[in-house]
C-alpha cells in the first residue's frame, strides 16, 4: 500500500517549526515568560488563532520552546563533540563547542538554558521541569566523560566527576553571564585558560587541552 502524505501536516509542521525558531531567539533575550500567543502572532505575521491552534495555551507554547533550545543545543554542542573519542578528547571538545555556542550567539541573549533556568527556578511546573530535564542530561553526559576520563587514567589525580562537572559549569556559566552583561569575548578566554589549568593540574595531556582553546 503506497504511503500517504498528509499535504495540512507537514505544512502545520513547518509553521510550527518555524513559529518556534522565532519564539527562540525572543525567550533567550526576553525570557519565556516575554513570548505569548499574540506576540508570536506579530513576528510571525500569522493569525492569533492560527498560533494558537499550533500550541493550545502558552505554557505549551513555553514547553515547546524549550524542546527547541534543547534540539539547537544538541545539534551544535554535543554532536560535534561525538566526533572526538569518549573520555577526555570528547570532554574538552564538549567545552570548546559549549563556548562557541555561547560565544557565538547560537541564541541571541546567550546560552539559553542558563537564562531559563534563573527564570523559572522558583516556579514549579511543566516549564520549569522541562528546563531540569535538559539541563540535567547536559550535566549527566559531561559528567560521563570526566568519569571515562578518570577510568582510562587521562585524568590521574582526580577522583570526583562530579566535582569536576560542577567547577566546569561554573566557569562556563560565569563566562556567559559576563559576556553578554559586557558585551566582550574576554570572559571566555579567561574560562578557557581557568579550565586549561584545572585539567592539567589533574594530570591531563597538555596536547589534548591545546583542543579547549579558541582557534
């Protein structure tokens, strides 16, 4: 039996996609509760009850545009990294293509999940649980590969992945917050060389940290 495509879908798809790249870039300057319905509506030059029908109600809406950050930062900090075998060379590209990310303007207001989680960390609920489990896969996943770098002993003086992961973030997290106050690049130079000295002081190759520092 031939497949049938439905024609309305895969246009009701596209509008969707497109609805939420622009919903996006506005949630990571102006935060998701700045996006509504009518305000999409606008940008968009679509209808109200058209956006509306894409999403039901905004804090669907918000879900949704956090499923999207989550996609954009899947594809352009951890797929590229893939490319690096697991354990530290995985671990320090993860932090090189987490700094172009940010750096880079990826989303215009900065790494958007740091932005969302400040906003929605007092606020129980679908968005702000939708938020946690990203950011937690995100911490699981860069805490997997300090833990391979530990097993395979590229990192022989360290013990606690967790740790780790924990000073990393913090310095990348620090460095996206003054970047985008100051408007300058220096912050995640200063990150890169703090991360640079952290894992040589756990016994990491030299060779292999040259891959954390910007071209």
């Amino acid at each position: 039996m031939p497949i049938v495509i439905d024609g309305r879908r895969a246009r009701g798809d596209r509008s969707r996609n497109a609805v939420l790249s622009v919903a996006t870039q506005l949630a990571s300057t102006d935060g998701l509760t700045g996006v509504s319905i009518a305000r999409l509506a606008v940008e968009t030059s679509s209808s109200k009850s058209g956006v509306a029908a894409l999403f039901g109600s905004k804090e669907n809406l918000q879900v949704a545009i956090v499923g999207e950050a989550k996609r954009v930062f899947t594809d352009v900090v951890v797929q590229p990294a893939r490319t690096e075998a697991p354990g530290l060379d995985r671990l320090c590209a993860l932090v090189r293509t987490w700094i172009g990310y940010s750096s880079g303007r990826t989303f215009r207001g900065g790494c958007f999940f740091l932005a969302a989680s400040a906003e929605f960390a007092a606020h129980p609920g679908a968005v702000r649980d939708a938020i946690t489990e990203a950011m937690d896969l995100w911490r699981s996943y860069l805490e997997h590969q300090i833990a391979l770098s530990i097993a395979d002993g590229a990192l022989p003086l360290l013990d606690d992945a967790t740790q780790l992961g924990f000073e990393l973030e913090a310095l990348l997290s620090h460095a996206n917050a003054e970047s985008t106050l100051h408007e300058r690049s220096e912050p995640y130079r200063r990150a890169e060389r703090a991360i640079v000295e952290r894992l040589q002081a756990l016994g990491a190759d030299p060779r292999v940290l040259d891959r954390v520092r910007a071209p």
